[in-house]
C-alpha cells in the first residue's frame, strides 16, 4: 500500500504542545498534515461553524523528518476535519489523529470534548479515527509517552482497521514512562459534573457566572476508563455514535400512545 | 405529588416561536419555568462556556394561563440547564423539555443539535428529559401539531418516567395535523453529510468557505427516525450518552498490545 495519509487535529490549537508532540511521535508513520484550530477550542462539544464563514491559512510545523503541510483554521475541531477532508487534503485520509489534548477526556467528558469530537466527525466521514488526551494538566507536561502511545495504537488501527461508526477514545495516564503499566481496553465510565456557579458582580452590581465544579465517579465497576487510568493503565475506549438506547426500545413501544395530535 | 416542575430550553434561542409554542402547549401540566440562550445557538453541540462567564436575566413570558419566570442566558443550551438547575431553580425539575426547534434532529445530526444537547445535559444531571424539533424549514411553520404531540410526550414521561441515562429525541414531521398518523419508536438512522465548502473571496481577495452539503440516508431499515418521519409518523427515539461500542470491545482486546511506551 501507499504511505497512508494521516490527518491531524485537536482542539487546544494549533501552536498547542500536545499537536507538535502528536505529530513528532507519527513521523515517518505516513505523510501527516495537520488541520487544526487557529485557537483553543475546549469544550466546544460537536459544534460546526454554519453561520460563519470559515478561513484556513497555512502555518510552518515542522517534525524531526522536515516540515509538514498545516493548515490554521478559524473555527471547530469538526470544522476542520470537514475542510481538511473536503479542501485541503486530494483525497480522504488513511487515519485521523487527534489531541494530544491537555487534560483526560473520560467518562461523560467524550461529550463535550473538542478532542474527540475531530474523531467523531472522521468516524461520520467513516474514517478510522482516533481521540488522545494525556491527562496531566500540568503546563509543563511530558508529552512523549502518550505520544508513544498514539502511535502504537495508530500503527494498530492502521494495520486493522475499524468497525464503520466506531473510534477510539485514548487516555494517558499522568505518570512517569516505566510507571505505565500498558493497555486497556475500557467503557466509557459513569460519572458525572456536579456543577456549582460562583458568582460575581461586575463594576455595574451585576451578577454573572463561572462554572466551576466536581468530577463525580457514580462507576465502581473495574473496567472502565476512569479506573483504568487510576490504576496506570493506558485507557482505550472504542466508541460508537449511534447513540439509539436499544434496550428501551421495547418499554417505549408498550406505551399506550394515542395516534392523534390530542 | 405536587405540581411537577418543568425546566424548559432550546437553542434556537428565547425569542424564538418554537418555545413559546412548547410552554404554552405545556401549560397546566405544572409549573413552568423557561432557560433559554438569549440568542441562537443552532449547531453548537454539546459545547459548554468555561472560559468566559455567563449571564442571565429574567424575561417577561406569557402562557394562557398567565405570565411564567424565564431567563435569557448568555451561553450555550447545556449552560443553560447547568444554570438554571443550580442557580435559578430552587429544586431540581422534574422534567425538562428542549425545544420546539425549527428543523429536524435526526439521524446523526443529534450530535450537533443544540436542542438535544440540552436534553442531554439533563440526562447527565439524572433528570427525564425530551428533546422537541419541528420538522418544518418553513418561517410560518406550524407549531401547534408539535406542541401537542411535546405535551403528550411530556405527560408519559412525568407518569411512567424514564431509566438513568436515557432521553427521548422526538422529531414531528412537517405536515398537517390530520394528515400525522400517531407516534413511531425509533432507532437513530444510519446517514451522513456529503460536506462541500462553497469559496467565496473576501474584498482583500483572500478565500473563505461556507460549509454546505447534502444529507445522505444510507439505512434502508424501517424503523430508523428519518423513515417514520417520511411516512408521516412522530419518531421518537430513546437516546443514550454512554457512546461505549460494547461490541468491539473482545476485538480490540484481542489485538496485541504492546504494554511499554515504545
């Protein structure tokens, strides 16, 4: 087979360390180009950019085999896999990558997630995709080991492949590289924000909010993301977006609908 | 019980006719409280706003039987559930429901939708809720039809409840009320976007893209939303947020994982 073209995104930015390292951790791997946001995007869940217009422009990246194609995009993690894919790239890529994100995406986290929301829209796009977060927040991180990690796991779904509609969902511990103690191929745990606002009052006595709040593990089952993080294992979650709850379709169908407006 | 209390949402905004046609076709069911983003927010997903705070301030907002609290939010949907359950709500609702949007949320596109983001937000926080969308594009859509299948919708769920971590995405086909034959269970189509990016040249003749396509059915099952909707029935389809693709999890497990970082 060719070199497998191997698109790059994330949602810290395209200047983020986590993209650099991401991308430096696949060279050699296949031609990489990245398509990644102009700015941080955190949290901005599966948006798209549609009452706007959407501007790329190319930017210098460089990895330890010479520079790379990349693209600055002014707008989503899923806009720039769309134009990526669409625009910029002669043709689909083999494999998308996206992260390494600052920060772990477990749990219910998926949801609002910039990171895996770019894998999300490949896997719409019905390409192998995969989401990595190193999950230390630390502003001097060390990126290399999940970026070890994400090309191992690449390297596998390369040589695989994927189920159509599924992508995978990598968390790296935050520990030192012998401390990690491998792979785990996990569940989405059950665990949940439990939000408070802090309130402030601006120079003219009004009120506003920040959202802050505590993470809440509900999950006491071993096998899923959040414990197998908490144990030092590499996290995997493969994850699907048919989202239809298929155990329920029965209760709803017993129901005594009426058939009429009312 | 006491009278239930109903959080209401949606994205397309407070001002919108969508959801003023939902509280009023919700009116007399209990007590109505509406928190909604000041303005649009279609297609924003399940962002969330942590960066910047959010704002809220109360509206005037009228139902037949009388005038009911409402709040304009300067954020996304799902801020607006975190808000209004934790600052603007004195308890927990016992419902919330999001919508009427002007459009359908089917298939894939619950991923982007704003409306069902909101529905979800109140999954996560362990709450029953339903997402509403009106299938009809059309600036003098009729509302009427929806809102009276919301309020039969919403009168199940108070009664019979729904299991942790499912949500109801109901889509009302745009056609007459007569012509709508009942209510269909359903499971989330199997579809996509074939994306185009339409250029344009801006004044300094640099390019910019609109994002534009065509949405492409691929399931030829007949119990998916987008086939009931096309035979004239309400799809209701229970969603669930736990993305975990079970059924790939002895496969992935099966492939032969390195356990050291390179």
């Amino acid at each position: 087979m060719d070199k497998p073209l191997i698109l790059i995104c994330n949602d810290d930015g395209i200047d983020a360390r986590g993209i650099h390292a991401l991308a430096c951790a696949l060279d050699g791997l296949g031609e990489l180009v990245v398509v990644a946001p102009e700015s941080e995007q955190s949290a901005v869940g599966h948006s798209i950019t549609m009452r706007d217009p959407v501007r790329a422009h190319p930017v210098a990246f460089e990895v330890p085999s010479g520079p790379i194609a990349a693209f600055a995009v002014t707008g989503t993690p899923a806009d720039c896999i769309k134009l990526g894919c669409n625009r910029m790239l002669d043709r689909f890529p083999d494999l998308v990558v996206s992260g390494i994100n600052q920060g772990p995406n477990t749990a219910v986290n998926v949801l609002y997630s910039g990171t895996v929301s770019a894998a999300s829209e490949a896997c719409i796009l019905g390409l192998p995709a995969i989401a990595v977060s190193n999950c230390s927040w630390s502003a001097d991180a060390d990126f290399e080991i999940a970026g070890s990690f994400a090309r191992q796991i690449a390297e596998k779904v390369l040589s695989k492949g994927l189920p159509a509609g599924v992508l995978l969902n990598v968390n790296v511990p935050a520990t030192e590289a012998g401390d990690v103690k491998g792979i785990e191929i996990t569940r989405q745990a059950n665990a949940r924000w439990e939000e408070e606002f802090s309130p402030r009052k601006d120079p003219f006595d009004r009120t506003y909010y920040w959202l802050t709040g505590r993470f809440v593990n509900l999950d006491d089952s071993g096998d899923n993301d959040l414990a197998a993080i908490d144990r030092g294992y590499v996290s995997v979650t493969p994850l699907q977006l048919d989202l239809t709850a298929y155990d329920h379709l029965d209760t709803l169908r017993s129901w005594n609908w009426e058939s009429s407006a009312d």
